[in-house]
C-alpha cells in the first residue's frame, strides 16, 4: 500500500496577494482570464498553491505583445 498523495494546500487572498506582490483585485483579474482557479470553502475564496506556484514559475500574458509578464515586471524582449 502506497502513501497518501500529497494534499494541496489552498491559501487566502491576502497571503497569495503577498506572495506575488499583488493587489487582491488583481487576483479577480487573474481568475477572470483563466489564469488562477478560485476555490470555494464555505463561501470563503482560496486559491491552490500549485496554481499560484504556476503563475510564479510560468508567469502571465495579457495577450498584447509588450505587455510584459505581469508577475516579473519584464517586458518583453528583456532579459530576465
């Protein structure tokens, strides 16, 4: 018998708001465009850590050309 898959943890706002340097507005935006997947608990938003570790790693386009990523600040064309 193998062990349990790992849970994913689900954060508040506020801390994924903190931990990607964001208004908790911007959040609604990211869900709006498909980029974080809201999770309801009683009412209560939270967000999966693997999404929000996606955003970080992977980043966002708002699908103009040089627009730059929203999560580094980098436009495009730069260098990281």
């Amino acid at each position: 018998m193998g062990a349990a898959p790992e849970q994913d943890r689900l954060l508040t706002r506020a801390a994924v708001a903190e931990r990607l340097a964001l208004c908790v507005r911007t959040l609604d935006t990211l869900h709006e465009i498909g980029a974080l997947e809201k999770v309801y608990v009683l009412g209560a938003v939270r967000f999966r850590e693997s999404d929000v570790r996606r955003v970080i790693r992977e980043g966002i386009r708002l699908g103009q050309p040089d627009a730059g990523d929203l999560v580094t600040g980098t436009a495009a064309g730069e260098d990281a």
